[in-house]
C-alpha cells in the first residue's frame, strides 16, 4: 500500500499591481475582506511603505485571501483581444440575477470597468470586468451546476 502524497496547500492568489494600496482597498470594498493586522491603511498624509510594496487581505475568520505586490510598468491585460492576454483572473459568485445586477453598481463605483456583459444569458448569467488595474474578473450567478 502506498504512503499517501503530500501536496502544497494553497495560500493565497497574488496580483501584481502598479498600486498595491489602492488594488487592494478596490477588492477590501468589493469582498467585505479586511487587511492582515500591520497592512491596514496609515492615517492620510503618513507615509505608506507597506502600500508600495505588499498587503494582503484576510476573510473574516482570519483566512488569507488574496495578496498585492506592487510592481513598476506593468502592462495592461487586453482581454479579450489584443496583445497582452490576461493570465490570471478571480471569479466570484452571487446566488442570484438581482444580486447580480447589485454587485454590477458596486463594482463599477468602486472604479471597475465592463468588459463583457452576458448578464441575460439563461445558462451562465455573467459579467466581466477589469479592475482598476486592469486585471479581468467575473462576477456570475452559481447555478446549481455551478
């Protein structure tokens, strides 16, 4: 009988940004997440060294989330065409088509711009999405398929 296999645990998504603090205070809104203890925002006009490097949010029960490094240069994806594909990206669910189209004003206050729009569509009700950064995200409605 063979020993079972150990494999790595998964410990968070990391996006490369050009703003660390600011990608991260778009998905802390949009998620409800809150900063690891030490990465939370300093009061305004103080010096942010963590906000250009790297933060990370945790769920409310403590999990690590998704983490930011902060980057120079960093091209824009072109999702869907274009030069620069995305390689990365984050899907989220809602249980409903209402919550759908709430989440769809949210996201685009919070600075979210409309890639793709198939909100309508019977089988997979979606939207597509670039963050502030530029990087895709959907939002969907999980069926029972889902």
């Amino acid at each position: 009988m063979a020993e079972p296999v150990s494999v790595p645990l998964l410990r968070q998504a990391v996006i490369d940004c050009p703003s660390a603090r600011a990608l991260a205070e778009f998905y802390r809104q949009l998620l409800a997440l809150s900063y690891r203890p030490g990465d939370e925002a300093p009061p305004a006009g103080a010096p942010d060294p963590r906000g250009e490097d790297w933060l990370v949010l945790h769920d409310p029960k403590g999990t690590t989330r998704i983490a930011f490094q902060q980057v120079a240069g960093l091209p824009e994806p072109t999702w869907p065409d274009g030069p620069r594909p995305q390689m990365l990206h984050l899907d989220l669910t809602v249980p409903t088509s209402a919550d759908l189209d709430a989440q769809h004003e949210r996201a685009l206050d919070l600075g979210a711009r409309l890639l793709l729009d198939r909100s309508t569509d019977s089988e997979e009700p979606l939207r597509v999405y670039a963050d502030p950064a530029g990087h895709p995200f959907c939002i969907f409605v999980l069926t029972a398929a889902g």
